[in-house]
C-alpha cells in the first residue's frame, strides 16, 4: 500500500543542498542497498574494531528513516540529498558509556 503523504514528501525533499547527518548510535551498514553512495567515513569510539559497522542494526534502521533510497525496495526514507557520518558509540548490546559519547 503506498502513503501518498510519504511520497510528497520525499518528492519535496529531493534537491537542494546536500544536508550532512551524524548518527550516534549504533553504527551504520554502508552497504545497505538502501543507503549505498550516502555513508561517509565515520567515527567509532567504542573501539570493537572496524570504523563504523554496525552490529546492533539500530544505527542503520534509524539511517533507514532518515534516508532510505528509493529504490523499489521496502520503504523510502524523509529525504534523498544526505550525507551520513556515523558516531559508533553503542555496542553489538545496545549498551555504551557516556565517556564514549562525551
């Protein structure tokens, strides 16, 4: 079923300056179909090795909402002109430390 409300918007949010996002979570899989081309090199200050994968998922689905490729598989993200730069500062438990964040 398609959300019309959701496809506006998306179409809206189309062009425009490129806006850059930092998500600290989890990380973000930069080889998911739907985020490929939009996830720069990041930063992981949990230091569990790799710079930003994400072994948690949450990072990623949160990526997902933000922007999604609209590329006829599952749903499209808020809008299509972004730069991701993940902040690693959750572990594979969802757990991590406020010196990690700080």
């Amino acid at each position: 079923m398609e959300h019309k409300a959701n496809k506006k918007n998306v179409e809206n949010n189309r062009g425009g300056e490129k806006v850059r996002i930092a998500i600290i979570d989890s990380g973000i899989d930069g080889t998911h179909p739907d985020l490929v081309g939009k996830v720069k090199k990041g930063l992981n200050t949990i230091g569990t090795g790799g710079e930003q994968e994400d072994s948690l998922g949450h990072g990623t689905a949160v990526a997902g909402i933000i922007t999604a490729n609209d590329n006829e598989i599952g749903l499209v993200g808020i809008t299509q002109n972004v730069e991701l730069y993940p902040v690693k500062i959750l572990d594979s438990k969802g757990k991590g430390s406020i010196k990690n964040f700080c």
